[in-house]
C-alpha cells in the first residue's frame, strides 16, 4: 500500500532533504519517526523535489511504501473509514503521534492512502516556489530573517520581470543548473513572475515542471543583477542560450526560497503522468 504524506519544514536546521550519515535532514528525520510510530525498520521516503541545504517547504510531498504485513494497519489508522469515525478517529491520532515524534521545525500537514498510480515524484505536473527579498529598509523584519535574503541594492522588480519573459518556456537550463552525469537538464518553466508586497517585500514566483539542482537560485541571482542595475534585460537571454553556467551569474543563498505547492493531475491521469515524467527529454 501507497502513503501519501504533506509536509513543510523550516529548512535552517536541516542539511536539506536527502539522509545523509551523521547529518540532520529531513529524510532522515521522517523516516525514524515512521519507524517509530509504525513500529517497522527502514521506512524510505520517495520525495517529489529534494531540497538543498537551508530550503525551506510549505507544501512538500513524498509518499511511502508499506508492507502487506502492516498495511492493513496503517490503512485502518490512515483513513479509518470502516468504522465511520470522523475528525478524531485513528488518521488524526497516527498524524498526533509522528508530530510528536518530530522536532517542531518538521510537521507532517496530513496522510492518507495514495490513490491508484501515485508516485510523489513522477506524477507531479508542477512544482512551485517562492523567493523572498528585503530590498528596502521598510521590509526588513528580524522575525523572518531566517526565510528572507536581506539585501542593500534596490531592486527594479520591472526590469526583473521584463528579463523574465524570455526564460519561459521549454528550454535547456544548462546554464542555470548543477549538472549531473545522466540527467537532463531540460525543463518547461511555467512561471517566473516579480511581486511587490504591501510591507516592501519583493517576492518571486517559480513554477517549472520540474527543477535541477540549484536551478531557482541561480534564476533568481541572474534576474537580482538585471534588477541592480549591473545587467540589462536581454542578459538573461544571452546566459540561457550559452548553456552553461555563467561565473557571472551568483547562486544566491538558500535561506529565502521555499517550496511552496505540488500540482497533480486528476487522479485517473497518475499513472499515465508518471509515465510521460520517467522519459528523458530532449530538445526537438
């Protein structure tokens, strides 16, 4: 049987998602209290996007395999629905227990049984962050500072948007991503858009198919030297279409981005998503 668990996590104590020997993270940390609260050994946790070191998660997503010989148990103490109990039945008190278990920088949001055809990672049409910046006196507030990057530059959140536009699309990241051997870097960025807050806050919206390694930060660093004034719109263009990385480009630090959404297809639509994702592109 499938697990699908929501999640968020403040990312400043984690040394990101993936375990690690001897290092905090969020895997790692799941996985034990799922040991713990099901009384098994060796929970492993497929994730829908691994986060580096400092990256924070509002609306994470992984899912969870478990075995014949306990699944009728977790299914019972997931959904519960058999014996028609309702918001206070076993599902809330298996949520109570591994919430309990973890350290409060790490909360599981809800479980439930995965639909047919549920992959965290595979069936996931979308992944959608934010990255949040301080760029005026008015909008630096010490209670965020640890999920906002302060900065003494202004910034133009125009000229920011207008670099943008061009970087839509279906295209190879190359230049913005962290290669590794095998893998594609070709992604569809679905959103890239600049907001100013009321407060001051300038936030940026990300929102792909599918991100590689530090691929948002270094997005965010190219279009914050557009915004400073040191580079002019079409720059960001010229960076993409180089395919590969830029020095002059800055991965900017990780504290103020946080994943905040997964998007899923209709439920009838995961399998066949989950097919399409494992394909490795390439441009046509």
């Amino acid at each position: 049987m499938r697990v699908r668990i929501d999640l968020g996590y403040d990312g400043g104590g984690f040394h990101g998602w993936a375990r690690q020997p001897g290092l905090r993270t969020v895997q790692g940390e799941l996985e034990r209290a799922l040991d713990t609260v099901l009384r098994v050994e060796g929970s492993l946790l497929t994730v829908a996007g691994r986060t580096d070191t400092g990256v924070h998660a509002r609306g994470q997503v992984a899912h969870l395999d478990v075995a014949d010989a306990i699944a009728d148990v977790v299914a019972d103490a997931v959904v519960d629905a058999r014996r028609g109990r309702g918001a206070d039945g076993a599902g809330d008190v298996l949520l109570r227990r591994l919430n309990g278990v973890l350290d409060p920088d790490l909360r599981v949001r809800r479980i439930g049984v995965a639909p047919t055809g549920f992959d965290a990672r595979f069936s996931a049409v979308w992944r959608r962050y934010a990255y949040r910046i301080a760029d005026r006196a008015e909008a630096v507030d010490p209670l965020r500072r640890s999920h906002v990057l302060v900065t003494s530059q202004p910034l133009d959140e125009a000229a920011m948007a207008a670099a943008s536009e061009a970087l839509l699309g279906e295209h190879d990241f190359a230049a913005f991503c962290r290669k590794r051997a095998g893998a594609t870097t070709i992604r569809t960025l679905l959103e890239l858009g600049w907001e100013r807050q009321p407060d001051g806050l300038l936030v940026g919206t990300v929102r792909a198919d599918a991100f590689c390694h530090s691929m948002v930060r270094a997005l965010v660093g190219c279009l914050m030297a557009v915004g400073e004034g040191r580079r002019d719109a079409a720059w960001a263009a010229g960076v993409l279409a180089g395919r590969q990385r830029d020095p002059a480009v800055s991965v900017v630090r990780a504290h103020g981005l946080t994943l905040e959404e997964v998007g899923y297809p209709a439920d009838d639509e995961l399998a066949r998503q989950a097919e399409r994702s494992r394909v490795v592109r390439t441009l046509g």
